[in-house]
C-alpha cells in the first residue's frame, strides 16, 4: 500500500499554546499544549497515511523538544536525525482566535530557538537501511535564518544530484522578512526543487509570477502545485494537467495547519497513484478534515478515514 522508501521532512518544529476558547487573549485564559511547525505537521500528516517517514531537525532539551520527539516516535516517524541541544530552546507561537477572519492571530517566539542551528546530516550519516524516495521543505525553513537557509540550499542539493524529488511549500509569512528577502531565499533553492507549493498569492509575491492556463516553462520547477481553500491546480511542464475543487466544509475550527495536511496528502497521494488528480484529492481530503478540528495536526486522518471520504463511505452516524 504504502511506498518502501521514506519521505525525509527536515524544517523547525515548535511549541504551541492555543486558547480553550476563541476570544482576545486575556488575564486566566485557559491555554493548551501542543507542538507544531510546517514540516513536522507534514510528517504527522504521512505517518497517519501510511507512509514511511524520516525527520531531520533540532530541538532544545526542554518539556517542548520532548514533546516533539515523543510525538513523532509514536506516530512511527524516524527521529534518529533529530539532533537535542542542551544550550538552545525549542520556538514557541501563541494563537489568538480574535479577528475578522478564520485566520488566528499568532504571535513567535523563536529568535534563539534551536532550529536555526540544524546541521544537515550528510547522505551516508542517515540510519542504515533507510531509503529515502522524496525530501520535502518550506520556505518557513529557509527564512528562519541566512546561514540556516545555505545550509538547507546545500541539503536539498545533494538529494537533487540523486534525482530524488524535492517538494519545497512557501508557506510565505510577512514576519520572516519582506518579499524581496523571501524572493531571494526561494529563487536560489528553486533549481534543485522538483514540486513547488504554494498559493495564487505566495506565487505572485515571492516569484512574481501569477499561474494562468500556461505556466512559464524555465522559470518554475517542472511541477508546481497552485493550492487554495476553493480549488487546486497542477502545472507540470508549463502545462495544467490537473485542476480539482477543493471540498466543502461545513465550519471551520482551526486552519492552521491545513495547507501542510494538504501538501502530505498530495506527497502521499502522489506516492500512492502517480496521479496528480487522485493526489490533489488526497491533499484536500487532509487539508479538509484538518480545518475541523483544533489543533495544527490533531485533525489530520488516517488512511482508512481519507479511503472512506475518497469512496463516498464515510459515516458520522
């Protein structure tokens, strides 16, 4: 069912506190305990649908980096190249659901987290046995810090000369820099990149460019995958080769996190078919249930839940 090979995920992994209850942050508000991060999300999402997953990371050695690492060995995620550094903190972001939109408010605290000191391990330094078939990254990752991003240009290179694919997410966040600073920072990873993922917007902002029926050939990678909360788009080669709407959603709890559901629904989904139709379905069926329930990963399903929405033999009663 699942392919033999892993899916290597490497980016920032984060504390989470979320509010009980929606509203301003205020004096006794009940907060919650979670972990988070783009690529870690990605990870729980493939664990969940099956697939063999490797992360590769650092965590400061704090109630946090634990956390993390005990939630990744439990879903089955391979942790042996998450690195603990007794001299750094994990990030930490706080969510407000206080607003005029869906969005929550988040605010970061990650300037000295141990993150930005990740040190990629080489190719012969991964666990014995372990093939890797498909390396995936967000611009997150590259925009946490310049010489972090070297760091993570040279890694995902390594695995491009392999030609095993790389599937980088913008995920483009105005608090990590201005769009220039980002346009920089993805541009010059792009070339190893073999699928790119990111919204109407993110494209237009961090490469200029904004998808139509023909996508520029020379400028992107050979894939882009054009994703929103209305529909998603597959350019391969310039080309549109699929286009799905996304699924309708009765009420939104918590949409952090769903993008990232998306993205493992469609590394998985690609995984599974080779069919770029079939893995946007999986990716909205992720990025759907996600938005359902609170929390970053919590809503993401298993595979025998994302089988039963795929085949209409879902059941609530």
């Amino acid at each position: 069912m699942s392919s033999k090979d892993s899916v290597l995920t490497t980016g920032e992994i984060l504390g989470v506190m979320t509010p009980a209850h929606r509203g301003r942050l205020m004096l006794h508000t009940t907060l919650t305990l979670s972990i988070g991060g783009s690529e870690f999300n990605v990870a729980m999402a493939l664990a969940r649908l099956q697939q063999s997953v490797m992360f590769t990371g650092r965590v400061g050695a704090d109630p946090a980096g634990q956390l993390a690492i005990d939630l990744l060995r439990g879903a089955g995620v391979d942790i042996s190249g998450i690195g603990v550094d007794p001299q750094a903190q994990t990030g930490w972001y706080i969510k407000e659901f206080y607003g005029l939109s869906d969005e929550p408010r988040v605010y970061y605290y990650r300037r000295h987290s141990a993150a930005r000191d990740w040190m990629p391990p080489g190719l012969d330094e991964l666990p014995t046995g372990k093939a890797v078939g498909w390396v995936h990254t967000s611009g997150i990752t590259l925009m946490l810090d310049a010489a972090l991003s070297q760091r993570v240009q040279d890694f995902v290179m390594q695995w491009a000369a392999r030609d095993i694919p790389v599937s980088l997410d913008i995920n483009y966040r105005q608090a990590l820099g201005r769009p220039d600073e980002w346009r920089q920072a993805i541009r010059a990873v792009l070339p190893f990149v073999t699928v790119l993922l990111g919204s109407r917007t993110e494209l237009e902002v961090v490469l200029g460019t904004s998808p139509g029926e023909k996508m520029p050939v020379g400028t992107l990678p050979r894939t882009v995958v054009v994703k929103d909360h209305r529909q998603a788009q597959v350019y391969h080669g310039g080309d549109l080769v699929a286009d799905i709407p996304a699924l309708p959603v009765p009420g939104v709890v918590d949409v952090v996190g769903a993008g990232d559901g998306f993205s493992a629904g469609l590394i998985a989904g690609w995984r599974e078919t080779q069919n770029w139709s079939e893995a946007l379905r999986w990716g909205h069926v992720v990025g759907a249930l996600a938005v359902r329930h609170p929390g970053d990963w919590e809503g993401y399903p298993c595979y025998d839940e994302l089988q039963a929405v795929l085949h209409n033999q879902w059941r609530d009663r």
